[in-house]
C-alpha cells in the first residue's frame, strides 16, 4: 500500500476501460466487529442476528483496500483485513428458562481472523443520473456484494482450581466428534471458509481526491464451527479411543464445562444432548470507518469544470 501512494506519476494510476479512464482509489479501514454464532447472547430465546450481540466482546478490525473504478457509478474492490471474534455463555444474563440452558453450559471461544475478497460496487444516484454531467455530489450512498475467504482458528478456555486460565486449540480436540467413524455426518470442518461479503454504506468526498466513508460489513458463512459448537454432546470414551491422552483429557473437560453435574466428576450433559443450533450458519459484521485517496489526476467532485469554463451558447 505504501509503494501505491508513493507514485509520483500523475497518469500512472490509470487505464482506459470502454471509452472512460478509470480511476483507481487506495485506502485504510478500521471499525468494530461482532460475532454471530452458537456462544453468549442475552436473555431469552437465541436469536440470529443483532439481539444477540455481547457489547463487552467488540473488537477492532483493520485492514487496506484498493478500489477501480470504470465510472462514477461501478467499482471493483479488493481488500485484506485482520479482526478477532469471541464468545462466552458466561455473559449471558439469566432471567428465565430459555437462556438457562445456554448460561449453564458455560462454553466459550476467541479466534483471530484473517480474510481477503473482492466485491463489487453500486452506487445506485450515481448510476440514474449518469446522463447528467453536472451531477457529482459530495455525499453518495453505495451497496456492494462479493466472495472473500477467511481464516480461523478456534480456542477454547480452561480454568484449575486456582483460578489460573489457560486456552487450548479445539480443531485438533474434535470436541463433536468431527471425523469420528461413529459419527459420519460430522466432518472435519476446514480453518479456511469462503464467506459471502455484503453490506451498504455513505461515501462522502473532503475534496476532489480524498474521501471517507461509513459502511456495514456483514459476512455470510458456510459454517457452524467458527466457535467450534454446532451439533450435540458425544460419548467422551471416544476421545480415548482416537487422541492422544494428552488431548483426550482436554477434549472431555473442553466438551463439557457444565457449571453443574448430576454426579461429581461425571458429564453434566449426556450424549446426543444438544449442544448448538446446526440450523444457522456462523456469521460476524463489522461497521468500518473507511480513509480512502484517489491515485493519480482528476477530481471527481468537479469533473466538468473544463466544460463550465467554455463560452455559453447564448447570454
């Protein structure tokens, strides 16, 4: 990014597509991100979107993007960023029987996440009015869609009798059982996803070259194991059967961290017992305050002033 905005020809950065040059725009974004999955949420019934977001657990994304653009009214964006999502049961505030379950079963989860896409543009008041050259507003709304990929990696926490917490890799723990032959619906989910991209935004323009912009992110996932819960408890002799004991011990206190047990030392929740929603996919969205320069010549804000500058038809 830095070797982009340290160009110094006035032409380079653009390129003719159809019978208008493009322009190219390079930019920083940072803003907060909220996970959405089988972990935490609020009193009451689990729900899928926003009614279950955990305030306390917000994190910061960051990231860079460049962005071309054919005409005022259509881009191609490119972007990498790095943000970081978490859930615990622990937060969840009790007031009745619905979240009593969830509150008791007392799971959690952090993963960093490192994501790449491309998307595409639309700024819809650009694209009706493009048959009138005086229109270029400084304010202009915008709505993208397009396919990233995204990286993960699950922890969970363990707490010993001092209190002292220490957080272990679930992927290799397989704490439902993923890739066990008794249960064959369960695979090995991969750390690497494709997600779906989507969201709208304000793009305001400080001058004819610089602008900022505010924008929600959301992203679609094609997987329920972000947080590593999906399905149901397991019979923990399997954990014997197919880890390392090093690794089997995790797993069976990482699969069940009940606060409660109906006999000491025993699992709080007996096999086939639900676990998490397999229903609903795993999501996350950010809302992100976007710093982005327009590369080379040209201003966007005034690109007919050549023409207002000409001789008038008629007084």
């Amino acid at each position: 990014m830095l070797s982009i905005f340290l160009i110094s020809s006035s032409n380079a950065q653009h390129f003719i597509i159809g019978s208008e040059r493009a322009k190219i725009e390079a930019g920083l974004n940072f803003g907060p991100t909220f996970f959405l999955g089988d972990l935490g949420g609020h009193a009451g019934k689990g729900t899928t979107f926003v009614k279950d977001v955990n305030m306390p657990l917000t994190k910061l994304m960051k990231g860079a993007f460049l962005t071309i653009y054919p005409t005022e009214w259509l881009g191609f964006r490119v972007a990498a960023q790095y943000t970081y999502v978490e859930g615990r049961d622990e937060m969840i505030t009790t007031k009745g029987e619905d979240e009593l379950y969830r509150k008791q079963r007392n799971l959690d989860f952090k993963s960093d996440m490192f994501e790449a896409y491309t998307a595409v543009e639309i700024f819809p008041f650009m694209l009706l009015y493009k048959d009138q050259e005086d229109y270029a507003p400084r304010i202009r709304p915008y709505g993208f869609i397009g396919v990233g990929m995204f990286k993960f990696n699950p922890k969970g926490s363990l707490t010993n009798a001092n209190g002292d917490v220490t957080w272990h890799e679930l992927y290799p723990l397989h704490t439902e059982g993923q890739g066990f032959p008794e249960y064959p619906a369960r695979k090995t989910y991969s750390l690497k996803q494709v997600n779906i991209p989507m969201g709208a935004g304000l793009k305001y323009f400080t001058s004819g070259r610089a602008n900022m912009a505010f924008e929600l992110l959301y992203r679609k996932t094609f997987t329920d194991y972000i947080d590593d819960v999906s399905t149901s408890y397991i019979d923990q002799r399997y954990f014997d059967q197919y880890l390392i004991p090093e690794d089997a011990l995790i797993a069976k206190q990482i699969n069940d961290k009940a606060f409660t047990s109906y006999v000491p030392g025993s699992p709080r929740f007996m096999p086939g017992i639900q676990r998490g929603n397999p229903k609903n996919m795993d999501a996350y969205f950010s809302f992100a305050l976007k710093f982005g320069l327009r590369l080379g010549g040209g201003n966007s804000t005034d690109k007919n002033a050549a023409s207002k500058m000409r001789c008038p038809v008629r007084f």
